[in-house]
C-alpha cells in the first residue's frame, strides 16, 4: 500500500514516544501489503474495524488508535488521525 499522510506518525511520535515501535511496525505492515478487500485488512489486523468508511487501527495493544481511508483499486491507505485511546473515546464515529 501506499500511505499518504505519515506526518501524522511523525507528528503524534513527537508528544508520545512509547507509540514509536508500534507505530512503526505497524507502517512497515502496511507498506508491504497489497490489500484488494476489507477481509485481507483485518486478516492482518484482527482488530482493526470499519465505520463508515473510516478504517480504525489498535496500536501498541490498543493504547493507540489511528484511523485512516484505504482506497483499495489505487492501493492507497491515508492516514486521517493517530490518538491516544482516551482522545479516540471523545470522537464521534
């Protein structure tokens, strides 16, 4: 997949340090998939659900949350917000 928008990672990394390893493996992940439908996701990433369109990812055992669009003819994941759990829990999906 491509991803689009990683200054997200970057930008969250710089105030939450610990998410780093997970977020990275997590990337890496992504960058190496080649994902055609939802249920090849969530084959990688049991936990990982969508709403409404908006995919959400458990990072680090769910001590992260980041949501992203996966557009999958153009083989695109773009990254809309990484949070924190307690942030997650104030949004609305």
């Amino acid at each position: 997949m491509i991803v689009i928008n990683e200054k997200a990672i970057e930008d969250f990394i710089k105030s939450h340090a610990r998410a780093k390893s997970s977020l990275n493996k997590w990337l890496t992940g992504v960058k190496a998939a080649t994902w055609k439908t939802s249920i090849e996701v969530v084959d990688n990433y049991p936990k990982a659900e969508c709403v409404n369109g908006l995919w959400i990812f458990n990072i680090a055992g769910n001590n992260y949350r980041l949501t992203a669009y996966i557009r999958f003819p153009k083989q695109e994941l773009i990254i809309v917000k990484v949070m924190t759990h307690a942030e997650y829990d104030k949004e609305k999906y």
